[in-house]
C-alpha cells in the first residue's frame, strides 16, 4: 500500500515538475494539454479546466476567442493582445474572453471547442491562427527542467519506443515515458527536420472548428 501510494504521489509530482503552468489533457485526446491557470501570466486569459463557465445575463453578450500564443498574447499585458484590443472597440454589453492557449495547434483548437465551449454560451467564436498550426502539436519542453515532455496522440516513425499502440498507453499513464518518447520525437526532428502532417488533417481541424 504504502509502495502504491509514493508512485501516485511521485506520478504527480513528475507531472506537475514537467509542465509548470500546463496541465496535459487526455480527453478529448487532440487537446492535449490546457493551462492550470496558477500562474500570474495566464489569470483572466488562456483556457483552462480550472475555470468555471459565469452565468451569461440575457441582455449581454460573449465572444470567445481561441487561437495560440498570438491569441493569448505572450509577453504583452492582456489588454495589449488583440482579444483585449477587441474588448476596448465594443460595447460594455460584450464580454470578450480569450481561450488562446500557448502552442496551440488546429486540432487543439478543434478539441476545446468542441468539447469544452458550449457550455460557456458564446454568440460568437473568433480563431486567431498562425502558420505553425498547419502541424500537430507533439512535444512540449518542462519549463522547469527544459525536457522535452511528448503530448502527441500519434507517434510518427522513426520516434517510436516502442510499438505505437504501447507507447501511447504509457503516454497516457507515465510522465517519466512521456519525456523518454519526447526525447525520441526531438532526436527525429534535430536527424530529420519537423514532422509534415498528412495533407488532409488541417482541412479537417477548419471544418471541425467551423
């Protein structure tokens, strides 16, 4: 018992150590990860499971916008990215909340909202893309420790551990295997060059998102 109880504690504190302010998200599996939401950074701006949807009085309305780090606005304060822009130019009757997330590739925003916005009653969703999110998001870096911690729902050759099947199993249940395949993906890519997605999967993440 005692033995069971250090993995579980030792699991989340590895999971914790390798993301910082990110949480990984398994389900629906194209999101990937999503913020926590601790971090003095990310308050009032970036998605993340920890938020609750606020009640929506009838006579308001409410934008989300979705996109990656553009959208969240990296290094500017929330009011100087384009979301906070957006709020200034409409009315006091519309709330704008932005959802962009850090890294966030077509897909992910494909999967938050599909699964995650309806029940925050938006009249109207804005995406706020950039080139690299024509490909899937596979690895992030700790950023404590600067590993490469993998994420991806799909292990490309020539980075596989193990057989596919397997190592997404372990993906799922070990931060330790997680940084062991990111490791793997990011000697493909420094050998190789970065991944190139099959020539239909961004076409099918607009008409998901649409």
């Amino acid at each position: 018992m005692c033995a069971g109880v250090g993995v579980v504690l030792g699991e989340r504190w590895q999971l914790e150590r390798e993301l910082g302010t990110a949480t990984i998200v398994f389900e629906p599996p194209g999101m990937k990860y999503a913020l926590t939401g601790n971090a003095a950074a990310d308050r009032g701006r970036g998605y993340s499971d920890s938020r609750e949807p606020s009640p929506k009085e009838p006579w308001r309305q409410r934008v989300i916008t979705v996109g990656d780090s553009v959208t969240f606005g990296v290094s500017v304060a929330p009011r100087e990215a384009w979301p906070g822009a957006l709020q200034a130019l409409l009315p006091s009757s519309v709330d704008v909340l932005n959802f962009g997330v850090n890294g966030y590739d077509a897909e992910q925003v494909a999967s938050l909202v599909e699964s995650r916005l309806a029940a925050w009653k938006p009249d109207l969703v804005v995406w706020g893309t950039y080139t690299n999110d024509l490909a899937p998001t596979y690895m992030l870096y700790g950023t404590k420790t600067g590993d490469p911690v993998f994420v991806g729902n799909h292990v490309p050759e020539g980075a596989r551990v193990l057989p596919e099947p397997l190592s997404l199993w372990l993906v799922r249940r070990s931060a330790l295997f997680r940084r062991l395949q990111g490791g793997f993906y990011s000697r493909l890519v420094a050998e190789k060059g970065a991944v190139v997605a099959e020539p239909e999967w961004y076409p099918e993440q607009v008409r998901r998102v649409r």
